[in-house]
C-alpha cells in the first residue's frame, strides 16, 4: 500500500458495543476509554469544525487544491441537478454502463439525491464488479486534500485502489481543518451509532483511478447564513441523539416524511425543504435537553430550536394573527406553575389560541400537569 495514497486504514474491530444507553453519555464514556482527555478532544473538536464552518469558502478551496491533481477532479453542485449532470458527463467520456453503490440504507445523501432512480433512468446497472465506483465521503481534511470514509471494509478499500474510476460524494459541510481529527471522528460516530468500531479509509486518490468527487450544497447555504443556527453544521451525524430524544423515539422516522430525522432535522429541514413543509418541526421539541446530555461535541439544540422559533415570529415566516396568539401561547406555556393554576388554561380555553387546522384534524386534550419530560421518564421506569 502506498502510504502517499492512504495515509491510514484501519483494520476491522470486533468490538461489540451494546445498542442504545438511553442513561446518556455513552459516546463520550466510550471515547473515554480510548482517549485519556476525551471531554477537551470533544470540546476541540467542536471548535476545529466550527472555525471550518465560518470560514466555509476558504477551507473548501484549501482543500480543492489540495485534493485536484492529474487524477483528482472536483465537481461543485448546487443541487441534485448539477449532481446528475455531472454524472451524465462522467458516463459519457467513461462509457459507462455500470455503477456499484455501497449501502443505500446507510447513504443519506444517495438517498437524498434519489440516486437509485436517476440509475435506473440513465439505464445504469448496478453491479458488485461494476465500471465505477461509487462512494460516500464521511469528512473532507483541508490541510492535505484526504477524505474519511467510514463503514468500510477491505473489499471496498481494494475496489478504491483497483477501480479505473471512483465517483464520490459528500456535502460541503463535511470539512475540518486537519486530517487529525480522523480518528477522534471514527471512535464518536462508531460509538454514537451504538455499533462495533466502524472500518475507516483515509483516502486521497491513486495513480492507478481516475477520481472525481461531487461536493453538494443542496440549501445548505440557507442554514449557512443563519449566523445563531449555522453550528448544528459542526454535527458529525452520530445519531447518539435520536436515541435518547423522546420525540424521535416516539414517532419514529415516518412522520418527517424525509431522509433527515431526529433532534438534527427539527433545526435543519425548515432551511433544507421549505418553511411550508417543515416549519411545524421547529415546535415539535419539548426543549427536555437529553439530545445535548448525550451529544459528544454538545451541539446546544435546545438553544438552536428557541433561536429558529424566534425567527419564525421576527420574521414574519408565521403571519401576524398566528404570531399574537403564539406570542401569548409562549408566555403561558413557559411558566408551569401559571400553567397549572391559571383558570384560563385549566378552562380549556388554551384551544382557542391554535390554529383552526391544527383544531380540525385532531381533539385538543387538556393541559397535563406534569412536562412531558416527567411523564416521558414515569412510562419508562414502568417499561423496564
Ligand atoms: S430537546 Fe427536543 S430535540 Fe432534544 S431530546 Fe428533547 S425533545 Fe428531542
Ligand atoms: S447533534 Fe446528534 S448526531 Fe450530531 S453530533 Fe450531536 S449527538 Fe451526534
């Protein structure tokens, strides 16, 4: 193996790590076995993305630079469009009639492209001994132009180096100054995802493959410019959070209607879809915190969520009937002593203040007198 070409790969662990740790803090006790500093490489971390992050443009052409070379090329989408576009360029001048697609399950960005389909439109087969290759770029490193990729296996890592051509894709968030934090990302996205320690490939191109690789905005610039809500960008898609939010682990991914689901998406599909769609997501969010308790770079979601509340009323995105009674509905809900003695409330005149939609589509039930986080807690210690 040239070690210009592969910087580092490590073997598979047979680690196995128990699912889920709804007691929280499971990535970073975990990470704690392996790193002696764990909470400052996590808080360094934290800060090593957002600096990456604020300054977007330039770590992006860092790393181009870096990365472009006789073998390397990068396209730029703005959208899935640009991306297929793209594509349709690389399969003509690579005449190609095969794709091999890793696990479409575990890829959110092919399915958030719908790649499958614009395959199967293109007449693509897919197939293990395919023309191309095609891959999912977990993070991209400025400072020498490599890209992680994680959940891999010696079968993919021998196709990287053997395949002519490699298409890969990631999104231009994806990005941190040094291909240090390789690691320090492997161990909390392995743990977060409550698996055994995922293989990863740090890979920056071969001589023997040509390598083009999509970098995808996709409205992520809209949350880009959101200067309060911009950090959940610095998220390193764990999932530890969806496994202790009560929300998600009540409604499970269906109800979102979207490839994004849990604490993360309530943030960012407003900005990623339309404020039509998923503006009811910002408010479905008790503000409990177990998603910050457990997260290993402590994103404050609950901070966020508030921000894009507020927002939405300065904004203007809800009209002005709407705003006066959530304005109202705000200063109520936020005080549960007011809740639980004013006669207005316990009067179940609190129906009146939500949207006649919201009235017509299901019965409104009396205010608990409990938060839901309470609750959410009782009907757990009575399950185990
Ligand atoms: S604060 Fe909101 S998003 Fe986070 S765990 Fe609680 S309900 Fe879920
Ligand atoms: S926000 Fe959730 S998915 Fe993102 S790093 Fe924190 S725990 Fe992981």
């Amino acid at each position: 193996m040239d070690n210009d070409f592969y910087i580092n790969f490590q073997e598979s662990s047979e680690a196995s790590i128990k699912k889920g740790d709804s007691q929280g803090n499971f990535a970073l006790k975990n990470c704690r076995e392996v790193f002696n500093d764990a909470d400052s490489i996590c808080a360094r971390l934290y800060n090593a993305r957002m600096r990456a992050i604020d300054s977007l443009d330039d770590e992006l052409n860092r790393f181009e630079m870096q990365f472009s070379n006789k073998h390397n090329s990068v396209y730029w989408a703005n959208d899935f469009n640009d991306v297929f576009e793209g594509l349709k360029k690389i399969f003509k001048s690579e005449k190609t009639k095969s794709v091999r697609l890793p696990n479409i399950n575990s890829s959110t960005i092919f399915r958030e492209l719908g790649i499958k389909y614009f395959l199967s439109d293109q007449k693509i087969e897919l197939r293990e001994d395919a023309d191309i290759q095609f891959f999912v770029v977990d993070m991209m490193f400025s400072d020498n132009g490599s890209m992680l990729m994680l959940n891999q296996t010696n079968t993919t890592l021998s196709k990287l180096s053997n395949s002519r051509t490699n298409v890969m894709f990631t999104t231009i968030d994806s990005i941190v100054g040094s291909s240090e934090w390789a690691e320090v990302i492997q161990q909390l996205t392995s743990y977060g995802k409550g698996c055994g320690m995922q293989d990863m490939i740090v890979f920056k191109g071969s001589p023997n493959c040509q390598n083009y690789l999509f970098i995808i905005d996709n409205q992520r610039t809209n949350i880009l410019s959101k200067k309060n809500i911009r950090k959940v960008m610095t998220c390193i898609d764990c999932g530890k959070c969806k496994d202790v939010c009560p929300v998600y682990q009540t409604i499970g991914d269906e109800p979102y209607n979207n490839v994004f689901t849990g604490p993360v998406a309530h943030i960012t599909l407003p900005f990623l879809e339309t404020f039509e769609s998923y503006m009811h997501l910002p408010y479905a969010c008790t503000l409990c915190g177990a998603c910050e308790s457990v997260c290993p770079i402590s994103l404050p979601i609950r901070d966020m969520i508030i921000d894009i509340r507020q927002s939405f009323l300065s904004d203007g995105v809800i009209d002005k009937k709407d705003r006066r009674k959530q304005n109202i509905l705000q200063k109520i809900l936020s005080n549960r002593s007011k809740m639980n003695s004013s006669k207005f409330i316990r009067g179940q005149h609190l129906s009146s203040l939500l949207s006649s939609d919201i009235k017509k589509s299901r019965v409104i039930p009396p205010l608990s007198q409990e938060t839901f986080n309470k609750l959410y807690k009782v009907s757990e210690n009575n399950e185990k």
